[in-house]
C-alpha cells in the first residue's frame, strides 16, 4: 500500500493558537461596541464581562438557580420519605447532600452552553478578541457561583430536613471550605462536560453520561472530608482530603485552560 | 495509509511474541501449588488492564496533538487508540471477573475500589462514539472528540491515584506488594504478557488506521469521481471522516 501525506481538509489551518494563549486573532474587523472588543482588555477584564453576562442572564430569565433550588428541596423531602422519617449522618449525610448538589449541578451543566449554542452566543465571542480560555473561565465561574448560592440555601434545609442532631456551629467554616472546593470542581469539570456536550445533538442525554463518572473521584474526596464534620460529636476531618480535592480541582482547572482553544475555536 | 509499510514486520514481530508468551505461560511456568490453574490468569488479565490504561494515555496524546497542530491524522489516530482501548478494557473487566469468582466466589465484588474504577473509566469512555457522532459537523466532531480524550485521558490515571488512596485495597497489587513479587519464570511470564499485549495492541492500531485512513481516501476518490452523493452520508456513523 502507497503511504501519501494527508491532505488537511478546506478550512483548516496548519497550525491551531496556543491554548489559552494571549488571544485569539480577530476574526473580523467589526467596530468596538464593548470592552470584549476594546482594544486589548486584560484576561479578567474579560472573564469578569462575560461571567456579568451570565449573571445578567440569570436575572432577566432565572432558568438555572430556581431549577437546581427546587429539585436540591425535593430531593431532601424524597430522601425524608424514602429512609422513612429517618434523620443521617456521618457518610451517610454527607453523601445524601453530595450527590444531591451532584445531581442538581447536572441540571445547571446542561443550560450552561446553551445560549451560546442556541442563540449564536459562540459565534458571537468568536467575533472578539478576548481568548477561548476567558469564555471557559467565565463559565466555570458563572456554575461555580450558582452551586454557591443553592448552598446558601441547600445546606439549612438539609439541616432541618435531614441531619441527625443539627450542625456544631464550630463545623460550618470547614463545611464551608469543603463545599466550596467540591463546588469548584463540580464547576471546572462542568463546564468541560457541558461545552462538549453542547456541540452534539443530545446534549441532555450526554451532559450526566459523562459528568457522574468523571465526578465520582471528587464526589468520594468530599464525602471523605465532610463525613467527620457531619457527625455528632463532630470528629476531626483529616487535611490529606483537603489536598486531595485542591488537587483534583487544580488537574481540572488545567485540563480546560489547556483544551479552551479546542471547545470555543470554529 | 503512511503505516501499511510497517504493518508485515509489526506483525511478525508480534506473532513472535505472543507464541513466546503463551508457551511460557502455559508450558514453562509451573502451575501455582495453592492458586491452582487460576493462577494462569496473572499472566492475562493485569497486562490487558495495563494496555488499557496506555491505550487510553495514548488517545490523549494523539488528541492533544490534533489539538495543537490540527491534523486531522491525529485525530484517527486518537480515535482508534481509544476504540482498541475499550475492546481491551472489557476484556480486562471480564478476565477480571473470572479471575474474582475462582478467587473471591463472586462474580464482581462492589467494594472492590480498582474493579470499580476500572468500571467507572469504562463507562466514561463508553460515551465517547455516542458523543462523538451526535456531532454532524466533522471538523467540530474531530476537535470535541479531542477535548474529551484529552479531558478523560488526564482522568483516568488521578481516579486511580484517588480511588486507591481513599479505600483499602482487597484488589491483589503484584506489583507493589513486596510479598508478592512473581518468582523467576513466573515474572518472566508476567513481564511477557505485558510485552506481547503491549504489542498486540500497536499492530491492531497500525492495522486500524491503515485500514480507515485507506477507506476514508478511497471515500474522497470516489466523491471526486462520481459526485458529491456517491458515497452515502451515513459512513459517518462509524469513523471520522476527515483525512
């Protein structure tokens, strides 16, 4: 058999920008309307414009926040039903609340892309000079802060609703630490899972197919730190946990930094 | 197509090794006093799980070299190291499986955190062609598909560390375990099933991607002769189709 070179196919380019790099070029000469297309504008001066805009969204069209507050309260009034009457804790409340904010998150995953696939959101970004890795950041951030407040309101019902003998209050800043790091990976991988997602045509069925096995490692992480706080008496959460979750936050963070090109390019 | 001339010497090579392998194992091992026949299976399903492991690492390589140089070569290439990846990761898991019932008495032990790591990397990686081909666009499917390998690539060796780290361990780890360490011509066994599965996974791949890379341009030479609409759209659905 003759070996040939391939031959790239029409419209692409030799070689892809760097992931996550300075900037993409521009991909048109449109006049400067926003700080995405004035000038320069720094990687956070981007990041903090478009998560503005995700906010801003959520405002005028709460889609996300009510949908994830709802069905994080059904899920608690299930789980009264279904251990019947029974209160938890220990791994057991700290399971019952993570895989409560897993299954929830999935619901925020889902709308995540969407505007951005169903209303020409990317085509848009792809006309600015701000790079693919403020847009992924953005996202990540813009989840991240929705698990944030639907703890705010998540936690207190699964107190009174579920846990065992209420919270030591000397608990709540490390059960705060821990959902905020389990919350930051939920929210890195999330918005991986969803951006691929979003190109193809089922992207509900693919967005829980994909994120439950790649959550399960940070999910067993979090349950293994929260465990000990959710107990009566409040027990002491070892630190390698911790560590272990910054890690796998940080392994995610690198892999979307270093894949944004990849997600946003055209 | 850049490969086929390496094919016939790859294969040799292999079928070399592979005889080796299993006249060593069968033939020159002796049969394990306390383990029995069972013990034989030390020689198959770890080095199918290894392969698994390098295949999928493999994948990802290739994906970030389609990532960062857009060929669509890469993506070929990523694409087959994944799909031979899962044919051998199943295998692992039923070689595995066999393994726990002679051993365990049971089929699949639930609490068994590397059985179930090996199950939650299969089931990620089982949403890759779904994934893949629910994308139309072939440009956008090859470089989502990349994202994902990439993505699960890099997954796939931290859930090991993770799940190893916060279980203990009934899974045997022969290769950790100072009390463990194969003896003499059992290591020699081992360390040959690694080799021969090692490369019998390369020539698979080589064989792979001759094998699409010559239909995709066959696919191209075709439409170029008889039209647009020679060759029907739904050859999409099994392989990528840009080359």
């Amino acid at each position: 058999m003759s070996a040939a070179p391939p031959t790239p196919p029409p419209g692409t380019g030799p070689a892809a920008p760097p992931p996550g790099g300075a900037g993409r070029p521009a991909r048109s000469g449109a006049p400067a309307p926003s700080v995405l297309l004035a000038g320069r504008p720094r990687w956070t001066t981007d990041v903090r414009t478009l998560l503005a805009l995700e906010w801003r969204r959520e405002r005028r069209a709460p889609q996300v926040l009510p949908t994830m507050f709802l069905f994080s309260i059904g899920v608690f009034v299930l789980f009264r039903f279904g251990l019947q009457d029974g209160r938890v804790e220990g791994p057991l409340a700290a399971g019952v609340l993570l895989v409560t904010t897993l299954l929830a998150a999935l619901l925020g995953i889902g709308r995540l892309w969407a505007a951005e696939e169903e209303e020409g959101g990317l085509d848009a970004f792809r006309l600015t000079p701000a790079p693919a890795s403020a847009l992924v950041a953005a996202k990540a951030l813009a989840l991240w802060s929705f698990l944030l407040v639907l703890h705010l309101v998540a936690v207190p019902a699964f107190v009174l609703l579920l846990l065992q003998d209420g919270l030591d209050g000397a608990a709540i800043p490390r059960i705060a630490g821990a959902l905020l790091l389990c919350d930051l990976g939920i929210a890195v991988a999330g918005a991986l899972v969803g951006a691929i997602a979003a190109a193809a045509r089922s992207r509900e069925l693919l967005v829980p197919l994909m994120a439950v096995p790649l959550l399960i490692p940070l999910i067993a992480l979090a349950s293994e730190a929260l465990a000990p706080l959710l107990t009566s008496p409040r027990e002491v959460s070892e630190g390698r946990w911790w560590l272990a979750l910054a890690l796998y936050d940080g392994v995610f963070l690198l892999v979307c930094w270093a894949v944004s090109d990849g997600i946003v390019e055209d | 197509m850049p490969y086929a001339r390496r094919l016939l010497p790859l294969t040799l090579i292999t079928a070399v090794i592979v005889v080796a392998w299993v006249v060593v194992s069968i033939a020159v091992v002796p049969t394990d006093a306390t383990e029995g026949v069972r013990q034989k299976l030390t020689y198959l399903h770890p080095a199918f799980a290894i392969i698994t492991l390098v295949a999928f690492v493999a994948g990802a390589f290739f994906a970030w070299q389609h990532l960062k140089h857009d060929r669509p070569l890469d993506d070929l290439r990523s694409y087959v190291a994944i799909h031979m990846g899962q044919v051998f990761c199943l295998i692992a898991l039923i070689t595995g499986g066999i393994w726990g019932r002679t051993a365990w008495g049971v089929w699949w032990d639930w609490g068994e955190p590397v059985l179930v790591t090996f199950l939650i990397i299969f089931l990620l990686y089982a949403t890759y062609q779904p994934m893949r081909f629910a994308i139309e666009d072939p440009e956008r499917q090859a470089r989502t598909a990349s994202v994902f390998a990439v993505s699960a690539g890099i997954f796939a060796p931290v859930c090991f560390g993770v799940v190893r780290m916060t279980t203990n361990l009934l899974h045997p780890q022969p290769l950790d375990d100072p009390g463990s360490n194969l003896p003499g011509t059992a290591g020699l066994a081992f360390g040959l099933s690694v080799l021969a599965l090692g490369a019998l996974f390369v020539t698979l791949w080589h064989l792979e991607v001759v094998h699409k890379s010559t239909r995709i341009r066959v696919r191209q030479l075709q439409r170029k002769v008889e039209g647009e609409d020679a060759v029907p759209v739904v050859a999409r659905a099994s392989s990528p189709v840009t080359l």
